[in-house]
C-alpha cells in the first residue's frame, strides 16, 4: 500500500476519532478482555455427543435386533448419563485449573 493510499483511510480515522470525541481507540490485543468459552462448549458438545451417540447406537440396535423402543431408550439413558458424566469432569478440571492459577 502506498503513502497516497493510505491518506484517505488516515483522515478517515482521524475524522472518527474527533466524532467519538477523541477517545482512544479500546485495547482489543489485551488478553483480558478475552473471553474463553473453550471449556465451556466442549462440555456442552460432551453432552450432546453423548445424547446423539447413545440414540443412534440404540436405535442401530432396535431396528437389527426387532426390539422396538427398548434398546433406544437404555442407551439414550447411557449416552446421556456418560455426556454429562465427562462434561463435569471437564468442567472440574477448568474449575481446578483456575484454583492452582489463582
């Protein structure tokens, strides 16, 4: 990019800045103000996998074995019982994580 083109985009910016009566721009590099849902959606996606996983493993099983909704609904059972099961071990793992930093 060229000095001539930068121009318009420098009075651009300074144009901005006197209409935001010359605030600075907020620090958007900082860390901090970062927030970190990481932890949280793969506990979420734990428990969805686990939901998922179980009614289509009980479903695969009703539908082989002619045992209608039996098979599906223990393993929904399972597979919501395990999702949950690692979305807390996850999240108390985060929870201890956090202590150690504190």
């Amino acid at each position: 990019m060229t000095d001539d083109d930068r121009e318009p985009f420098d009075d651009f910016d300074r144009r901005l800045r006197d209409a935001r009566g010359g605030e600075p721009e907020p620090e958007e590099s900082s860390g901090k103000s970062r927030l970190n849902y990481g932890p949280g959606l793969h506990a979420g996606v734990d428990v969805v996998a686990g939901v998922a996983g179980g009614t289509l493993i009980g479903w695969a099983l009703d539908s082989w074995l002619e045992t209608a909704p039996v098979l599906l609904v223990v393993f929904l059972v399972l597979g919501s019982v395990a999702g949950l099961r690692n979305a807390v071990r996850t999240l108390q793992r985060l929870a201890r994580d956090d202590e150690g930093r504190g």
